[in-house]
C-alpha cells in the first residue's frame, strides 16, 4: 500500500490557505517572489483539490480575505 506524504497545507485551515495561495500569486506576479515558489502554489493547488475546491474558488476567497484583512487594518490604524 502506497503512502502518500502530505504538505503543511494539508493541515492549513480553508482561510490561511486562501490567503497563502493569494499572496504568492500576487508577489510572483509582481516580481517579488522568484518562480521557483512556483513548487508551493503547486502544492497548495494539491491540497486544495484533495479537499474538493477549484482553483478559482480558492483564489477569489484568498482575495476577499486580503482585502478585509487590509481594511480592517486601515480602520483600526485610524484615530
């Protein structure tokens, strides 16, 4: 019987998950992050099929959390 060896994604909660996949896509885009992080996307879309979630879906939550993240950021920072 074969085993499969699972990631630390694998463990992630759907939100942290989200969040990681978005924000590397976005800094490899921007040039921030080198393409050789190419191997985490890889394995977060792995985990995020195992568990039954498309890409997209994964990619639009990890969107909305940055965002509200971002702004419950900027409402807090205001006096």
């Amino acid at each position: 019987m074969e085993v499969k060896k699972s990631s630390l994604y694998d463990e992630l909660p759907l939100e942290l998950l989200a969040g990681f996949y978005y924000e590397i896509n976005k800094n490899i885009e921007n040039g921030i992050l080198s393409g050789a992080m190419q191997h985490e996307i890889r394995l977060m879309e792995q985990t995020a099929l195992k568990r039954g979630i498309s890409l997209e879906y994964l990619h639009g939550k990890g969107t909305c959390i940055i965002e509200a993240e971002k702004l419950l950021r900027e409402t807090t920072l205001q006096p």
